[in-house]
C-alpha cells in the first residue's frame, strides 16, 4: 500500500482470504457509505461472478478486485465504465508485461485470441442519477490454464501462461490503480470519446465478422464500429446495420 501512487482509487483497501464476490462485499460497502475508489480484493471467490449469470472461477493466484465509483453521471452511461476499465486493464498489461494485448467488445481483456481478464460492471442507479457502480475485475494471473470446467473457460490463458514465470500481483495492481485512475479522471473530465479512441484501436472485434449473442438470438455480421455511447454497430449480410447494446461476441473470424 505504501508504494501505491493513487490520489483516491485504493486508499481504502478491503483485503480478504476468502469471499463469495468481491462485488458482493464491494455493494455490500457501498450500500454502508464507502466511499469512491475503495477496494476489495480475494485470494479466492467462491462464487465469483462472471457476466450473465455465469460463474467465475476464482483460484489462488488471480487478481479477484472490485472497486467502488460514485461518478456523477447520468445511469445511461454508467456502461461506459465497462470500456473505461477494459482500456486501464489492457494498458497495464501491455506497459507491465509486454504482451499483445487486446479487447473484445464489450469486456473481455485478451492475449493474441484467448481471453485473460473479464470484467462485471454493476449499477446502482435511480432513473436521474447513479449512487454507486462497482467494477469487478478478474484478471487470470498465476493460475495455471484451463480452468475447469474446462467449457466454462475454454479459450482462457493466464499472465503464468503467456509469460512462462510468475509475476508479483502487489506491484501489478498497484500499475493497474495508477493506470485506473488516470483513465477514471479523465473519463469524469468528460473525455470518453478519447478513451474510446483508445479502446478501438485496442479492439479485436472492429473490422471483423463476428457473431453475438443477444436476448437468447445469434446474430452475424461484421462489427463495423462502436458510437460515442460505447454501442456495437453491426452491418449484416443484406447490408442493414443494427445496434447492439449487450450481449455476448461469441466468435472472431480474422
Ligand atoms: C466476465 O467476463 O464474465 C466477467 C468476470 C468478472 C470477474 C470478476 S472477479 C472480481 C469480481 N467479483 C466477481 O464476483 N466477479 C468479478
């Protein structure tokens, strides 16, 4: 903690053997009055969460985080954090490990096509204002790969995996709040369309034909852009374009 460089993004620091969900205790904080930027951090998550009701695995040696936001937003962008995170995570581990970092909208952190961190973004909002968000961050780091079920995680690497040696997660996460709240500044300056820039240029999923899964149904096409909201733009085979708010980018072909 000492060595951590941040103005207010972890200078309130839950740290836990074990817990169900960092973001559970992370809402659980907020709903008490925690406030911006505090942290929860496990060694281990029983029951982490994965996005859309799924699981996630959550063994000794990840970066298992949530953290605290209070941004005075409207709740329409409070998704924006998601893309927000997804650059500060992507930039720490290119800067820090020297990988081929990419994005895979809307929140998948990837190395060369398999997946190394997620991310679960969770709003609490009334219909004018947002009281607090929590952004979960999973980052795979030294576990050994595949997780199993292996279906649950198929296409997953981990830092262990690409880099062939440990790495030390104090001095990773202390990169990631500095990146973190330099991002989160700006974004609170008004200046998401930067970080957007930054995000699509880290993204693997623009230019190319994908497939998404929203509300149960597949959609194809190529991903021909993401708007100012951080929105998928699809252009489908008889050439219409469709928005895509969430969902799931289930395929990549290059
Ligand atoms: C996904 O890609 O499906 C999102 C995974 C998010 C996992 C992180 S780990 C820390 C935080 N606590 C949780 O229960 N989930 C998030």
């Amino acid at each position: 903690k000492r060595e951590l460089k941040t103005n207010f993004i972890g200078h309130d620091i839950h740290y836990f053997k074990e817990v169900d969900s960092t973001n559970d205790v992370a809402k659980y904080l907020a709903e008490e009055g925690a406030e911006e930027g505090t942290i929860v951090i496990a060694e281990i998550q029983n029951r982490g969460k994965g996005r859309r009701g799924k699981t996630w695995i959550s063994p000794p040696g990840g970066v298992w985080m949530s953290i605290i936001l209070r941004p005075d937003i409207p709740p329409f962008n409070a998704p924006q954090l998601t893309l927000v995170t997804g650059v500060a995570v992507a930039e720490t581990l290119q800067k820090e490990c020297n990988l081929d970092v990419g994005i895979k909208w809307p929140n998948d952190i990837l190395i060369g096509n398999k997946k190394v961190c997620g991310i679960l973004t969770e709003v609490n909002a009334s219909i004018e204002k947002v009281n607090y968000v929590v952004v979960g961050i999973g980052i795979d780091m030294n576990v050994d790969v595949p997780l199993f079920p292996p279906d649950l995680q198929k296409g997953a690497t981990s830092l262990k995996n690409e880099l062939n040696t440990e790495i030390n997660g104090a001095i990773l996460v202390q990169k990631f709040l500095l990146e973190f709240e330099t991002i989160y500044n700006e974004f609170k300056a008004g200046k998401f369309p930067e970080i957007l820039k930054e995000w699509r240029s880290l993204s693997k999923t623009i230019g190319n034909n994908v497939e998404v899964r929203t509300r149960g149904k597949t959609i194809r096409g190529e991903a021909v852009g993401i708007n100012k909201e951080g929105i998928l733009i699809l252009e489908l085979e008889d050439g219409s374009l469709r928005k895509i708010i969430s969902g799931e980018c289930l395929h990549i072909n290059n």
